[in-house]
C-alpha cells in the first residue's frame, strides 16, 4: 500500500473529444503485440501471477479526449482513415494509444427517453479509430447507452464483430469490468474502464449488474476497486480510464478528488480520465500519475478559448514506474484536434502545467 498525500478538498471538474489524417505507417512496436481483448464477450485467460522480467523496457502509452462522430464528424467516417485527421500521426507513434467513444454504436434503436443529447455512429468508427492508431476505447460514459438496451446490444455485436477492444461496457458485470490486457516491451499493462457520471435517472438501466448489461460504473466503488486490485495481482502497469467531473469546471470535483487515491491504494499506477469538455490538471499523487481531465478531442462543437483546448498526454512507463509526461496541445478545428506549433504551442504546455495548480497533484512523484 502507498502513502497518500493529504489532499485539499475542492470542487470541480473534466473532458470530451479527438482527430487524424496521416500515413497507415503503424510503429514496429505496435505491430508485434501480442493481440488485446477482443471484445467484451470474450474471456481471457489471466497470467499466473509472477515477478516482472527482467527483460522490460520502457513503453509509452497516449490519451485523447472524448471522442463522437455526430453532426459535421458524421461525414468524416465516409473515409475512416482520415476521420481523425491529422492527430492520429501522435498517436500511432506510441506503442499504446487510447480515447473515450462517448457514443452509442448503433445505427437504429431509441433515443434515452428525455435526454437532450443522444449520440450514435455506425460500426465504421471502430475502423475509424483502428486507422488512427487507437488500440483500446473506454465506452463507460453517460452516452455509452443513448441508444438504451437495444443500441447496447447494437454495440456489443458490433464490438465482437469488429474485434476492436473496449472496456467499461459488456453483456454483464463481469465483462463490464475486464480490463483490456496488453504486454509491451515486457511490461504487462491492464486497462480498466468505468463511469463516475450517469443521469439519475438511467443510473440503474444504465450500470452492469451480475445478469444484466450495461456499462461499469464507478459509483459502485467497491466493484471498481475489487477490479484494479484483481488487475493488480498479475499486471506491471495497472490504468483506470475514468469518466468523471463537472461540466466546464476547471478543477477537480469533491467525487473526483476521493476516488482517486482510493483507486492508487487498491493498486492503479496511472487514473486518466474526462468528460468536462474542458481540460483540467494532470501530475503525480505519490507514485501514481493522475490525469483530471483531458476535454474533447473529435467533438462537432467547440469554442477556441474553452472547450476547443486539447490536446494528447503521453506517459513513458516502466512496469510500475511512470517516468516521464508529454503534453501535446492541439486545437479543434472542423471538429478534430489540429496539433499546435511555434510560440502558440509553448504557451500551450505552460498553460496545460499551470492547471495542476489546484489539483494537489505534483510535478514529480
């Protein structure tokens, strides 16, 4: 167990959204991974526990924000190699790369009855996302099941269908909850997916129980912490993407800033996450890495000075170890992430540090 700092309480909030056009180059690294989760029907055969080899080498792994095709990003999928846009160049240069799909995968079904925004997008945005360099989504998200139980089936057939591993959603708890597993440069790297934010009113139609699907929900902590301490048993490198925060808060909300260092003591080494459409402060809590809040990414509507902020974090790790962060600021345009350059890009990471300011995140472990 790890000492956790005391941490000031304040409340707020974080993310949404993502881009690409680039070669289909795919990194060496990326090429020869052994092969991820399929998807959340399939059952993994978990790894003996076992002391990390000897052999392990660093490994980078990078987020983007939220992530929908609705609206202007709908025509994009027409040609999923370049749906993205220009983004994508950062993330295929990683061995990892990971966004939140905050949408329902579904090209029929109902609307959540009284909803104000329903996001869909057909079983194109798994290729979209593949061409990208995406290796994993997290649809534990407050859109994840817009489409309610009939798009949650749509989704999950698709998702077996496509081969594209997704976390935080499945047929039961069970699957909701397996985390996407990966071994890098010999590191073993498990990927956890859950949502701190649901509407009231679909928090039990929405959330996996035992016999029921639906989408792993970190208002049952203790599932989730059962999760990343199973993780943690035979994993070098344990993740919890969360959906968390409040709407165009520039700080961590009091919900934010509890589960956190829960999640640190029962075992995650890095907790990134969003759904504030904006973006909020990242550093280290002990040992661990935090991410507050990583904002939009591929998203139809954003302001430049707010919600149009972006960006693609970039973590080296070493087993347990995170031994360095990259912030790559970018901005939306036309609805996907154009990365930054020159003195604007500077000012960028200046600005992207000076939010860890009321985090109580460090620099540093």
């Amino acid at each position: 167990m790890r000492l956790l700092r005391a941490l000031p309480v304040l409340v707020v909030a974080a993310s949404l959204a993502a881009c690409s056009a680039v070669p289909e180059r795919v990194p060496q690294s990326k090429r020869m991974q052994p092969q991820a989760l399929a998807s959340p029907q399939a059952e993994p055969t978990e790894t003996p526990s076992a002391e990390p080899t000897p052999e392990q080498r660093p490994y980078t792994i990078s987020f983007g924000g939220d992530v929908h095709f609705e609206g202007m990003l709908r025509g994009r999928l027409s040609n999923p190699g370049t749906a993205l846009g220009p983004i994508a160049g950062v993330l295929r240069e990683s061995d990892l790369a990971m966004v939140n799909l905050e949408t329902a995968i579904t090209t029929g079904g109902t609307p959540a009855p009284g909803k104000q925004y329903t996001f869909r997008a057909p079983p194109s945005a798994f290729t979209a996302l593949k061409k990208a360099g995406v290796d994993v989504a997290s649809m534990a998200n407050n859109h994840g099941m817009d489409y309610m139980e009939s798009g949650l089936a749509d989704s999950l057939a698709a998702i077996g269908r496509s081969k594209f591993p997704v976390v935080g959603i499945g047929k039961d708890a069970a699957q909701a909850y397996k985390p996407f597993r990966r071994t890098v440069n010999g590191n073993r790297v498990a990927i956890i997916g859950a949502t701190q934010v649901l509407d009231a009113e679909f928090i039990q139609s929405w959330t996996a129980t035992a016999d029921k699907g639906g989408l792993a929900s970190a208002k049952e902590e203790a599932a989730l912490l059962k999760a990343v301490r199973k993780a943690r048993k035979n994993s070098d490198t344990v993740i919890v993407h969360l959906h968390w925060g409040t709407e165009m808060q520039k700080c961590p909300n009091e919900a934010q800033r509890s589960l956190a260092p829960k999640l640190v003591e029962a075992g995650a080494d890095v907790v990134v996450g969003g759904h504030a459409h904006i973006l909020l402060g990242a550093g280290y809590l002990d040992d661990a890495y935090v991410s507050y809040g990583l904002g939009n990414f591929v998203f139809y509507n954003s302001n430049p000075a707010t919600t149009g902020r972006t960006g693609v974090l970039t973590l080296t790790i070493k087993g347990r170890k995170v031994l360095k962060d990259r912030w790559t600021p970018a901005t939306i345009q036309a609805g996907v992430p154009v990365a930054m350059t020159g003195a604007a890009r500077t000012r960028a990471i200046a600005d992207w540090k000076d939010l860890r300011a009321c985090t109580g995140l460090a620099a540093r472990p």
